[in-house]
C-alpha cells in the first residue's frame, strides 16, 4: 500500500521516507500513543476533509487521558491536515494523526519522553464491503471500563481489537462484534452498532464503547432526515437476533450493513431504514447536501 510521499511531523511537512523514528521509543513498546481515523472524499468543490474539527478535538481529548501535552492546537492540527492533503494531491482517502510519546524514556512511567505528533494520509477504499457483512460474535470482550478509558482512542486499547479481528478472519466472519464485561452488545472492532426495530433505532449507550463521530453523525441524520430517533440503551444479543436491521458505523467502515450474527440472518435483509441512512450519509460526506457543508473543511 502506497502511504503518501509526504507527512506533517511535529510542526513540519517532511518526505515520508526520511521518517523514522527510534527502536527505543515508548509507544513502540507500551502502546503509549493515540491516534484518529478521518477520512477525505472527492466533491464538486475539490477534497473535503468530514468533521475534521471534531477528530482532533477527540485527539487532543485522547492524549489528555495518556497525559501527552500535545504542543499543537485543534486548529494547527487541522491545518497541517489540509496542507498533508495537498502535498500528496489525494482527491480522497484516509488521514492518520497519531501523538505518542518517544524517545528518551523507558519503563511504564512515560514521563520525561519526548513527544510525537505526526500526521500521514493515503488513498484508502472500502475497510469492509459495500455488500451487507457476516458477523461472529469475539470471544474476546470489550475492554473493562475500570481497566482503561474506554471513550479514548489509546494505541494499546486496539490489541483487544486486533485479536477479535484475528478471530474472526479465521472463523470466516467478515468481521467481528464485541460484548462487553456484561455480556451485552458492545461494538466490532473499530464501528460502533445499531440496530433497528419496528422503526426505532437502538445502540449500546456510553460507558464500554467508543463516543465515535459517525455514530453522532447517523443519530443526527436519522432523526432530522427520516425523522427516526435514536434509543441509547442497553442492548444484549438477543436484541440483535430479534432486529429488523442492523449495521456498522466508523469513519473506515462508514455505514455497513450486517447480513447475519454467529450464522443467523438478521430481520429480512430488506434493510430499508439502513440503506437510506447509507445513501444519506454518503451525500453528506461527498458534499451534495448543502444544509451540512460545515462539515466539511475543504483543501
């Protein structure tokens, strides 16, 4: 995979092949780092960047959590984006901000190292298929509230997502959902879920799972577009077996729609509240529906 000519480190666009870092850096060995998932599309007025103010707020709010004093603002943050974008003439793709912390300190207590800010971007289609997904249920639960800060997106926390995405590549499931230390729904590795039923839109609400940017965006969407509201609630997985439809959001996944859970097919798969939203949320993004341009932050 091509990851782009250029990158934005710590105050400067530079060639990404003169990054390079040091085998003794503490994210590298502890995971001590946080990163955000945006993504850029194509419109008629040249590349747009969705909801980029709002993921560096979350990338400042995650490195707050690791204690990483992140020495750029939101706004330089999102203007070193714009400039990435530009240098590497990407029209639409996946933009990677990560701060961690780096050199010259070792041991758990990350203080005293330096910190890393970077941002790359690179030309990325679909994380899953267009096509409604299979899903299997992970062995493997979400992250335990009382454990870790599980709204932050912490480098180390995407272990228990690696490996539910492991098992479920080797158990042919397209992707995998997560329950929590409840055994309730949770999320899939990096989407947050929805279901539907009988017109009413349902989703785990916060606690174990990622506040995430396009689950806001389809719960906005849905209640002021198709005037479907949205329940935040606990939900176990019978919820999911007895639903009319359910799917996926994230900024890779976007809205993907699952087909079955554990080999059962959910509702009738006529997804018709589903489809909609997807069709919608692609408009937004692309830039064809004007009243949520502020959105958008055009290169």
């Amino acid at each position: 995979m091509d990851f782009g000519t250029n990158l934005w480190r710590n105050g400067e666009l530079i060639k990404s092949k003169e990054a390079k870092i040091s085998l003794i850096n503490h994210a590298l060995h502890y995971g001590s780092g946080v990163f955000e998932g945006i993504r850029c599309y194509k419109t008629e007025r040249g590349t747009a960047v969705f909801r980029l103010k709002e993921h560096m707020e979350r990338l400042h709010y995650s490195a707050s959590v690791l204690e990483i004093k992140i020495p750029h603002t939101v706004e330089a943050l999102s203007h070193a984006t714009l400039e990435v974008l530009a240098a590497n003439k990407l029209e639409s793709g996946y933009i990677r901000p990560v701060a961690c912390f780096g050199e010259n300190k070792m041991g758990l207590n990350p203080h005293g190292a330096d910190i890393e800010v970077f941002i790359a971007a690179w030309a990325w289609g679909k994380y899953l298929s267009d096509d409604p997904i299979t899903v299997g249920t992970s062995p493997w639960i979400r992250i335990h509230p009382k454990s870790l800060q599980a709204d932050a997106k912490i480098n180390g926390h995407y272990v228990n997502s690696i490996m539910s995405s492991q098992w479920a590549s080797n158990n042919n499931y397209q992707e995998a959902l997560l329950l929590d230390y409840n055994g309730n729904l949770a999320e899939g590795p990096g989407e947050n879920l929805f279901i539907i039923k009988d017109g009413v839109m349902y989703t785990p609400k916060l606690g174990t799972i990622l506040n995430g940017i396009t689950r806001s965006t389809i719960m906005q969407l849905a209640v002021d577009e198709l005037g479907v509201k949205t329940v935040e609630k606990t939900l176990v997985p019978e919820d999911l077996l007895n639903a009319d439809e359910a799917f996926f959001t994230g900024t890779a996944a976007e809205v993907t729609i699952l087909k079955s859970i554990d080999g059962s097919q959910i509702g009738d798969q006529s997804n018709d509240i589903s489809n909609k939203l997807k069709q919608l949320y692609a408009d937004v993004v692309e830039g064809r529906v004007s009243k949520y341009d502020d959105w958008l932050s055009y290169v």
